[in-house]
C-alpha cells in the first residue's frame, strides 16, 4: 500500500492504522501521520484533531456519491425494461 501512495503532506486514517510500522514508514516518506491513537497504546500518541474531523466530511461527500450512483443505476434498469 505505500508504495502507491500519491505526495501529500498528511495521511488521515483511523484508528485502525494506528501501529508503529506504518507510522514509521509515513514518516520516512515525509507524509505526516494523523491517526487517532489506539485504545491499548499506552502513551497516546498526538495528532491534529481539527484535520480529523475533516474526514468525516469526506467519507459524508463519498456516501453521497455512493447513494446517488444507487439510484442512477436503479432509474436506468426501470427505464430499460
């Protein structure tokens, strides 16, 4: 997967992606980690919480998208019968 990663300054993931490795490897590509810390961490490690939240807004703007591609592909199967 980080092989394929396009340039960018940062890389919000969830909490899933919290692990030392990938954090590491980020790093090492110059991407800055914005991954909430896990539950079991210890130490939480910091990360910009106001650029967080603007991932919910993305994975809203790609649900509607989905919803949308829904319903187009539905009217087109109605209307090709």
């Amino acid at each position: 997967m980080l092989d394929v990663l396009p340039p960018a300054a940062n890389l919000i993931a969830d909490k899933g992606y919290d692990n030392n490795w990938f954090r590491q490897a980020l790093i090492e590509k110059s991407i800055e980690p914005c991954i909430p810390s896990n539950r079991t961490r210890k130490q939480p490690l910091p990360y910009d919480k106001r650029l967080y939240r603007q991932r919910h807004r993305i994975e809203n703007m790609l649900c509607i998208l989905n919803n949308w591609g829904r319903i187009a592909a539905a009217v087109t199967f109605y209307l090709n019968q």
